[in-house]
C-alpha cells in the first residue's frame, strides 16, 4: 500500500531536502537541530521513511539521509505549495511579509493541485516569494537566483536585496523597521568585528546597524564596488539551520536530481 504523506513527514522531506542543498547527506544531528526534536525522533522517522511504499530516503546509521526520486519530489511540491501560498497571502489578501510564513506552514501539507494551479494563476505564474526565495515550477524545476551573504560584503560595496530568512517573524519585521525592503539597494558602511554589527545605508539615505543575527538573515547581489570578505563560520553561533549565511550555492536545490 503506497504510504499517505503527513504533515510531520513532509517536515521531514522538506529538511533532508534543504540540508542536502549544501551537502551530499543530512545527518541526524542537523535535521534535529533545525525541526527541533530529539536525535532519537529523527532516527524513528527516518527509518519510517525509508521503508515507506515507495521508500522516501534512504537511510544509513552514522552517514545520514538523503532523498529518493520520490522523496524529492515530494519535497519540491509542499516547498511549492508553501511559497505560492506566501505569494498568495501577501499579493491579494494584505499580509505582511511577516505574517506568511506561519499561515503557510499549516496550509502547505493540504492544499489541492487545483487549488495551488488557481493560486499560481491568478498571482500570474510568479518565481519567487515575499521573501525573494525561488518557487518551484510545476514540473519540479527551480528558478535560479545569484546572491551571497550579506556579511561578506566589504566596505564600500553597493548591494541589492534578494533574500530574508522567512522563519522569524520579528527579525521580518526588524529589518522592515530599518528601511530594509526586498531588492532595494544599499551601501556597506561597514563590517565590524568582533561584535558582528552590519552598518548599511538603506535606499532612503540613512545609516542603518544591523546586529549580526539580522545581517545574518540577508542575502544580496554585489552590484559595484567592493570585494568579498572572509568570515569564519565557526566563529559564528548564529542557528540558521539551512547555513542561510555561508552555503556558497544560492538557493534551495538538490546537489543531483535522483531518477
């Protein structure tokens, strides 16, 4: 009997799926860490999955997991589901970017194929969320964006906005506060260290610090002027669960397509 996808499931897939965007297996230890669960729940879970009809990931203890084909397309279709309803919130019904995700998460496990065919529809077929995170296509494939973190930035350079972390609303509405909005541009003042702070001026004209756990959040295009700096992860302690600040790839993309 083929196995009836869940909500907890689908949380699952979507995590393995994410991690292995930026390696080749999700370990145990870091699908704990970003569903928030013990060690011992995600190995329950994952063994669950590997022996579903048909298998979903696969599982090896000590190495980890990584998505079937059908894991994968599972994967693909609730992250789709999740940001044509954040797409569909924020266009015709007024939320604030803010606002979309949590309504999403309780919505993306149970919306028909109609209903997420309308939704794109209507919006006229969009690429990317409120958040500037790419929506999968219908056939599974996955719009392209080019950033890199916003603490990599030196000094001098002019930045566009792309991306924001979308799991915290109260960081969302941080940065709204300081006149940060999606693919607005903006000037590095400054990168300071240790503390971490971002010193930016928005597209309004004003300096603006961004702590390092907000600045940590943004991904941008470098448009002109300064180089790319280094900083270390492991001196960072910040828990973006998918490497949001660090992962060299730009989005959410499986590292090879399973057949």
């Amino acid at each position: 009997m083929r196995t009836v996808p869940t909500e907890s499931t689908d949380n699952y897939l979507k995590a393995v799926f994410e991690i292995t965007a930026i390696q080749e297996r999700a370990s145990t230890t870091e699908i704990a860490r970003r569903l928030k669960v013990s060690a011992a729940s995600v190995t329950g879970m994952l063994k669950k999955l590997a022996s579903a009809t048909p298998a979903l990931v696969t599982y090896a203890k000590h190495r980890g997991a990584e998505l079937t084909h059908e894991g994968q397309q599972r994967a693909i279709e609730v992250i789709r589901h999740h940001r044509l309803i954040e797409s569909y919130l924020y266009e015709a019904l007024d939320y604030g970017w803010d606002e979309v995700h949590e309504e999403a998460e309780k919505l993306e496990h149970f919306i028909s194929e109609d209903l997420e065919d309308r939704m794109a529809a209507k919006l006229g077929y969009p690429e990317y969320d409120p958040h500037g995170h790419p929506i999968p296509r219908r056939n599974g494939t996955i719009p392209a964006c080019e950033d890199i973190a916003l603490r990599l930035i030196g000094a001098g350079g002019k930045v566009r906005l792309n991306r924001v972390a979308d799991d915290d609303s109260a960081s969302l509405r941080t940065v709204a506060g300081l006149g940060i909005t999606l693919y607005s541009t903006m000037e590095v003042l400054e990168q300071r260290k240790p503390g971490g702070e971002t010193v930016l001026r928005n597209a309004g004209g004003f300096a603006v610090t961004l702590p390092r756990e907000i600045a940590a959040r943004l991904r941008v295009t470098l448009v002109s002027g300064a180089q790319m700096i280094t900083v270390d992860p492991a001196s960072e302690s910040i828990p973006l669960a998918s490497g949001f600040e660090h992962r060299a790839d730009s989005c959410a993309q499986p590292l090879k397509v399973r057949q």
